[in-house]
C-alpha cells in the first residue's frame, strides 16, 4: 500500500499517456515522473529522510502537485498549508507539524522572515521560494538544479507509514492535525475511483484548491488508474464552462458555491457540459433549489459527498440524485454509521441525532494529541459533531451542523431548512443563516443573503417573504443583512462564523 509506487508504474506502462495539464503545459506520465523525480531527489540530496515532514504554502500549481507525489516517492510526509494564513497562523502550524523544509510562494518570504527565528527545526538553506525570489532564501530551480529525473531508490513505505498530516482551519479553536497514512489514501484511491465510476480514460478537472483534503477524492483515484487530471489555478466559471468543452472533461468536484456560480453564469449551457459523467458536490449540502436545477439541466451526473477529513463519508450516487434528492446519500463498502442521541443510543429513523461512522479511510490520529483523538473516536466510532436522522431505507438526511444549531426559546433551530426556503426568493443568489444573541429568545434566526446580479434584494421585504412560508414561528428571521459576497476559505466554503461575528460586532453600540 505505497502510493508512491503508482506513478513510476503509470511512466513504464502507459508514459505517453496525458497525465497531468496545468497553466498551458501538459505532461505526459513519463514528463511528470521525471519532475517528481527532480524534487524528490533535491529533497534527499539535501538530507531529508523518512518520516520527517515538508509543508507547502502554495495556490494551485505546478510545484504543489509535484511536491505531494515527491514525498509519497521517500516516504515524508507532507503538510499542505492554507496560502490565506497569517504570520501566527503559520508559526503555528510549522511548529506543531514539526515541519524541516517549506516550499513556500515567493509572496510568503516577507512572512517567512518574520517567523523563521522561532522555528529552529527548519534550517536557512531548508526555505524553497517558489515563482520568485528573495535574499535570504533558495528558489524552487535553484534547489532542484542538477537533481536526477530518474526514480529514487524505493522508500520502502507500508500502509501504515504517515503520508501526509492535513490541519483544520482552527475557525473554532485551535487547528488539528489530521494524520493519514498511505493505507488511508490508497483507499481514497480504491473506494471514490469505484464510487465515481472512473476509468483510465477519464478526464478529471479540479478548479477549487487542492490543499483542501476534498480535492484527495479526485487526485487520488487518477493517480491510481493513470488518468488525466487538470488544474486551474483557481475557480473561474467561464473557465470552467469553456474547459470542459474543449478538453471533453468527465468528472468535476466543486463546493455548492461554484456548482451555484456555473449554473447562474451566462455561459452555462448543457450541451457545452455534455462530456461529464459526473458533478460532485462536496464541503457542504448543495441547497435543493439547486439540485434540482443541476438534476434538471444535466440528469444522471451529479453525486454529492458528506464527509469529514477525519475519515467517515455518505455518498448520495447519481442513480438516488433524484428519488432521495434532500438525502446526502448512503455510507460506501466497508462503512457503518450510526445516529447516536445524548445518551449514546441509536435513534429510530426519522429521529435526529448525532452522526457517527467508521470505515477504511478513519484517520490515524491527531498529530500529537491523543487527548483530541481518544474524545473525537470512542470505540472506534468516529464522533461528527453533525446532526443527521436516516430514513426506513438508511438514507443520511443532514439536518444541520451542531455548531450551527440555534436554540432559540429553548428550541432547536436548524439554518438549512430555512436557507432552503430564502435561496427560493426571486432576488436571492445564497442565503446563510445564523443564530444572533436577543434578550427575549436567547438567540434569533438572521440571514445574510447574496442577491440575483442586478436585483434590488429590499431586506424587508425578503425577511417578510419567508417569514410567509417558514414552517413554525420559532424559525422567523429577525433580520436579513444583503452583502455583495459571502467570505470563504481557501476550499471555497462560506465562512459562516465570519458573517455571524461581523453581524454581532455591527450591532454593539460605542461604549
């Protein structure tokens, strides 16, 4: 189970195969061989060894790629890192990750420098610039100058050898690192290339960022059938449109805030996207509003993953997109789930509760902290902090993240049922719901709406709207915000705590 025999295998069997396509080059097996082989090379010339770990601070590019099938070449283990974080951020995950060498953007040697005094595991000469350069650092093609393009000598990896460590954002507390081992993503490898329905032949494009552990359930069943992946540099739906057609793209992986840009965008049209096989929606339940939208437009394509990077997924397959299209889907082969209430029982369908699930794909641990582990996994279930109920069939509905719950008078309130209903609203493009603090209720349901380009998006008037069709009082808004965008992460989801803060600190009068 060493996934980093798969591409040197794909180089002697299938070499003139496309494998990869990125910022208008396009690399064969052999090609990309040879520049993981540059990398990996540089990396032990430079003393690296097995087990030690490299993290990246970098968008999507050529280097990135590279730099994760170098490490799975000799055995480190690789941290991929947000390039959005800021300097106490970053100090924080290159010290907890105990990271030896960064391959950073050349945008990143001002922040660098600023927090390299206090990581004294990383050496001078170990600080690898990317697209650019800057005193003080080594570029990327000074430091694989004169590295062989031929295979390193095997590493000897076993599948519970460490492959990569992937952080949390740390939007509610401190980041965790999340440790998976070559096992692990050889089963990514196995279980989403049969759950996709991918082949050799297949055409993969990925357009969000792929430090994002979502981009692993495209990245790793290509690798492991020798397909062809391409990579934006980042999201742009025209882009997005025009590729596909010309490239005759099969698989797409997209959060619900692009599915909803390439169905609202100009250029969208079905028989441009005709090729696919699949859409996948990922990060976040895609609204039924637009499910349905994408169901009608492109039918038998779209699958919708609910998951957690710490290992536990449902997978709503294109056959069931539309007879159980409010569902997330069913656990794969080889998992289990249960909907556990306060008490640890399992809940009879239809009633909510706490999603909990192993599989295959469970994480290792995480890094360094197994009093996070043993509260996160207890006996062997991995504990979600999600709200879900399954029906007679065993279909996974999610009711709502538990930290997005409001109570409200006592009452659980969950935002999705009534964002379901505000993107609904002619004017509404997206809508986020949330609890504010009221002194009556405790919390109150608020909704920051992004409107239809063009639309005059009157508050009032959509507050009173769904209000009108709500199902209970207790779900009223209190309130509708209109903002021209809503904030993400790099994965390209919406950060709904930023907007609550924002909204909550915007109310609070001037001492």
């Amino acid at each position: 189970m060493d996934i980093g025999s798969l591409l040197p295998r794909h180089a002697r069997f299938r070499p003139d195969h496309t494998c990869f396509v990125f910022g208008g080059r396009r690399f064969s097996y052999r090609e990309f061989n040879a520049e993981v082989n540059r990398l990996a090379n540089a990396m032990l010339g430079a003393g690296l060894e097995k087990g030690e770990k490299i993290a990246t601070v970098l968008p999507n590019c050529l280097e990135l790629m590279v730099a994760y099938w170098a490490a799975a070449r000799i055995g480190v283990v690789i941290v991929p890192s947000s390039p959005l974080l800021q300097a106490s951020g970053l100090k924080t995950l290159l010290a907890d990750s105990d990271t030896v060498l960064v391959l950073a953007d050349a945008r990143f040697a001002e922040t660098l420098g600023a927090i390299r005094a206090d990581l004294p595991a990383i050496a001078d000469d170990r600080y690898v610039l990317v697209g650019g350069a800057a005193a003080g650092f080594r570029t990327y093609g000074d430091f694989v100058a004169g590295a062989s393009p031929d295979n390193p000598a095997v590493a000897g990896n076993s599948g519970s050898d460490d492959y990569n460590i992937m952080y949390t954002s740390g939007t509610t507390g401190a980041p965790k690192g999340i440790v998976h081992t070559h096992q692990i993503r050889a089963m990514y490898c196995t279980l989403f290339a049969e759950a996709w329905r991918m082949t050799p032949e297949s055409i993969v494009l990925h357009a969000g960022a792929i430090v994002f552990n979502g981009a692993m359930l495209d990245l790793m069943p290509w690798m492991y059938l020798g397909a062809t992946y391409i990579l934006h540099e980042a999201f742009d739906p025209a882009r997005v449109i025009a590729e596909i057609e010309k490239e005759r793209v099969t698989h797409v992986i997209m959060v619900p805030s692009q599915i909803m840009a390439l169905l609202n965008h100009p250029d969208f049209d079905p028989a441009k996207l005709a090729s696919l096989e699949m859409i996948q929606s990922v990060g976040a339940p895609l609204l039924l509003e637009y499910k349905n939208r994408l169901n009608e437009a492109l039918p038998n394509r779209f699958y919708e993953l609910y998951g957690l990077t710490e290992g536990f997924v449902t997978i709503l397959d294109r056959d069931d997109a539309m007879r159980k299209a409010g569902s997330v889907g069913c656990p794969p082969p080889f998992f289990e789930m249960r909907i556990l209430d306060a008490d640890g029982r399992d809940c009879p369908p239809g009633t909510v509760g706490e999603i909990c699930g192993r599989g295959p794909i469970l994480m290792k641990e995480y890094y360094k902290r197994p009093d996070l582990t043993a509260a996160a996994v207890v006996d062997g279930w991995l504990r979600s902090g999600d709200l879900g109920m399954v029906d007679e069939e065993g279909y996974l509905y999610l009711v709502d993240r538990k930290k997005d719950m409001i109570i409200s008078g006592g009452v659980n309130v969950y935002p999705k049922d009534i964002e379901e209903i505000a993107v609904q609203h002619p004017d509404v493009r997206d809508a986020a719901v949330f609890g504010a603090p009221d002194d009556k209720w405790g919390e109150t349901p608020v909704a920051a709406i992004v409107p239809i380009d063009g639309a005059s998006a009157d508050p009032a008037a959509i507050r009173d709207w769904v209000n009108e069709r709500v199902g209970a009082k207790f779900q009223r808004l209190a309130e509708v915000v209109v903002l021209d965008a809503f904030p993400t992460n790099v994965a390209g989801k919406t950060l709904k705590r930023e907007i609550a803060e924002r909204y909550i600190a915007g109310r609070k009068k001037p001492a």
